[in-house]
C-alpha cells in the first residue's frame, strides 16, 4: 500500500510539472505538485527495507503500473496489450527484487 501511495503522489506530481511547462498551466500547478512529490519521498522511507536501492528498484514496478492506471483514468487513454505485459513483467520483477530470498550478510 505504501508503494500505491508513493506512486500516485509522484505521478500527481510529475503532472503537475508536465501541466505547467508542456501544456502552459499557471505557476500554481507546482504547489500542489512539490508538495505532491515531498509527500512521494516521504512515504518511500516507510517501505520495509534493508538497503534504500532495492526499496526504490522494487517501487519501479509499482510505479510502471500506477502509470499506465494514470493514463487511463486520468488522462482517458486506454493501455494496449503491451502496456499491460510490460507492466505485469515489472510488476513481477519489483516483487523478485523486494522478497527474493537473500543471503545472511
């Protein structure tokens, strides 16, 4: 749950960047956006984890899926069938990176 949250908050608040300088919105996208992505860096620091790269290599699958979830029920385009395998290989990816079996250090 904490990767959903942090993907959703980094997504907003990436989107709020993009509202801003590709799509020529007002300045005032970018508080809810910094305040958005404070939020992302934050709720990473809650993933159970003993080494912060492989918390953050494990959330790019989560992230890739909540994406393509953005992109369709944010921005209304519909992900294809290769959207859909590449964010399930990730997905299985990000959970062989966060439980696989690890050796005692």
């Amino acid at each position: 749950m904490i990767y959903i949250g942090a993907a959703l908050a980094e997504i907003a608040g990436c989107f709020g960047f993009w509202m801003w300088l590709r799509q020529g919105r007002t300045g005032w996208w970018l508080l809810p956006a910094l305040l958005s992505l404070a939020a992302f860096a934050y709720l990473l620091t809650l993933v159970e984890s003993n080494a912060a790269g492989r918390a953050y290599a494990a959330y790019g699958g989560v992230y890739m899926a909540a994406s393509l979830a953005w992109l369709w029920t944010v921005e209304g385009v519909r992900p294809d069938r290769w959207d859909l395998t590449g964010a399930t290989l990730c997905l299985i990816g990000a959970a062989i990176v966060l439980w696989g079996p690890r050796a005692a250090a």
